[in-house]
C-alpha cells in the first residue's frame, strides 16, 4: 500500500498548565506546542506533534527551528508516494539531528497508514489495546512538605512507580519521602543537572533504595555516565543521552546504563523508538505533550516489553483544556488506550497561528 500526501498545515498551539511544572533546571507555566495535520489523496487526515521546548535546554531543538525546519520536511515527503511509514525515516536521513521535527510527521504518517488499513494506531503498531497500562507519576521539584503529600497522593492512586525531578541540592527531600514511605517504588529525574564531581553525592542516594537513576549528567556526557554505571548499586536510565538508534547501541557497548526511557519524540519517530525497543530494557516517558502527541505514545506502550509502568498521567492531568475530544483517564494506577478524537473546535481555539506547507 502507498500513500500520497496531498496538504499539510502546522498549529501553533499554547497550552496552560493547571499547575507550573517544575524539572531539576526549569519551571513552565505554560506549553507551547506544534500540531501537525496532514492529508493524503484519499482525504485521510494524521496528526503529529512537535513537542521540543520554547528554549534549548532539553535538546537544541526549539518550537522555532522545528517550524523552520518543516517545509524542507514535507517537500521531502512529497517528492514521491510513501510505501509505509518506515519510508519517511529514509527521506529524512540526509538532514542531520532535529529529530522531534522529523517525529512530528512520522506520527502523522503512521496514523495515515493505520487509518489505510483500517485500524486504531495501537493495533497497526502490533499492540494489544485491550490491556490496561500501568502507569507511573512525575512530580515537579517541590518542597519536602509538598512533595512528601503528592508522592502520599500518588500512591493512594495506585501508580506503580514514583519519579521526583531533583538537582543536587535535594538530599533532604529524598530523604524525608524515603523515611515516610521506606517501601514505595522511588526515582530520580535529573535532567543532566549533576556533574562528575557530584558522583560521591549519588553514592549517598544509592542508599535509598531507588528503582533508577535517571540521566544525572549532562547528554553527551557517556563516560561520566560509564564511570557512575560501574560504581553505583542504582542502575542508570539514560533519556536525553539517547537520540538515535546508535545512541542506544553506544549506551549498551559502553555499559553507560542499563535502561532507556524511550520517548518517540526524541528519538525521530516511531519507526526508531520500534528499533530500540528490540534491544533494550525501556519504558515509555512523556514530553508534557497534549493528547496527540500522548495518544501515540500510548499506542506504543501497548506493546509487550515495559520493564517499568510508563511515565504519564491522564490527559486531564496537565492541562486546562487539551486537544482530544475525550480525556485519558487514570483508574487505579492504570490508563486504557482509545482512539480519541482531536477536538477541532479546541485546536482551533488554543492556536495562536496557522501555516500551510
């Protein structure tokens, strides 16, 4: 089967959280996003998300460069019929890096192809969406008393795992969350916020009986991460480390760390997250995306292989007002994959422009 696009329009798009999110070395009140749609010659319509940051301190990707980089995209798409999905990573492999503005349009291509046979994303992925999903829960960088009442809150919820986003400077408050609940299912997100010298620090959080320890030092930073894995009790999950399939393999060659936290997004796309998914122990995070770019995540994580439940809350969770008709709910630590509508009326009221390619 092979698919012809016939339009594509990107959404600026700005989302309000319902509370600011605090990382180890940002806050964001707000998240400003890019809705991809695009249409093929039979009038099918797939959607994806360009899910970078406003500033570069994830990736070097920004909103901007990926909106900049998209025409280049969609002219590649277009030069000839696509034969599947996993086409679009061959068009796109002259251009270097810049891998969430090439994610944005597999996701919309693979919703195209799935759509074409007639079949939800998750079931065209080779999923089994009739399988709950478990879930677990990123808290923001707080305070000790804040923090220890929404890991409380997020147990008696039921996830399964706890990830707190912490810097160097919080010893106490993973202290404190450890002495009040000694048996819940702990980690730590750094974001790349720790350095070498700050290894004797980790040595101390090996005490505290954590799940993982997520990227402590900075992405390209893989024998600082060689040298941790080798020392720590506490096994590494690499996340902004890994951008590409070979990334994967490097992590695995150097023994940088035993897990990934795979994110579609970061990695380029479906048909990419599929190869590391082969060879890795993984589990699935989120970008704090609105419900397009979570409901392919979603349709991935309906795949057997999670080693840990994955990083996200319902669609309800986030945001004022997102862009599914219906949201994805959390029951008992558990989210259930459906194929939910995008809300028209609500991408067009929280656009603040529009482009045709």
């Amino acid at each position: 089967m092979t698919i012809t696009l016939r339009s594509a329009e990107l959404f600026d798009v700005r989302l309000t959280f319902r509370q600011p999110m605090h990382t180890a070395i940002s806050v964001l009140s707000e998240r400003r996003t890019t809705i991809l749609r695009l249409t093929d010659q039979e009038g099918r319509v797939g959607y994806g998300e360009g899910v970078a940051f406003e500033t570069p301190w994830y990736t070097p990707e920004t909103q901007s460069s990926l909106r900049a980089l998209s025409p280049l995209l969609y002219q590649l798409l277009i030069a000839a019929p696509l034969e599947g999905p996993s086409a679009v990573a061959e068009r796109f492999r002259p251009i270097q890096g810049n891998q969430m503005a090439k994610a944005m349009f597999d996701g919309a291509v693979y919703e195209l192809f799935a759509q074409a046979e007639q079949q939800s994303l998750a079931t065209y992925l080779g999923g089994d969406e009739s399988q709950a999903i478990r879930c677990g829960k990123a808290l923001g960088r707080s305070s000790v008393q804040q923090t220890i009442e929404h890991v409380g809150l997020a147990l008696s919820d039921g996830f399964e795992r706890i990830k707190l986003k912490l810097a160097p400077t919080d010893t106490n408050i993973l202290e404190q969350v450890r002495q009040t609940f000694p048996d819940a299912p702990l980690m730590f997100d750094a974001n790349g916020s720790f350095h070498l010298s700050d290894l004797p620090l980790l040595q101390e959080w090996d005490e505290f009986s954590l799940l993982m320890m997520e990227q402590p030092f900075s992405a390209n930073e893989w024998l600082s991460h060689q040298h941790a894995a080798s020392i720590l009790k506490t096994p590494l999950c690499l996340d902004e480390s890994i951008q590409t399939t070979h990334d994967a393999a490097l992590m695995h060659q150097l023994q940088a760390g035993q897990i990934i936290n795979i994110k579609p997004a970061r990695l380029g796309g479906l048909t990419a997250a599929l190869d590391v998914r082969a060879s890795s122990t993984y589990w699935l995070g989120g970008m704090f995306e609105s419900g397009i770019g979570r409901r392919q995540t979603l349709a991935f994580a309906t795949l057997p292989g999670l080693a840990y439940p994955i990083d996200m809350s319902g669609t309800n969770h986030y945001f004022i007002e997102d862009l599914l008709e219906q949201d994805y709910l959390v029951e008992n630590g558990c989210i259930r994959y459906q194929e939910h509508a995008v809300s028209l009326e609500r991408l067009h009221h929280l656009t603040e422009s529009r482009t045709y390619l």
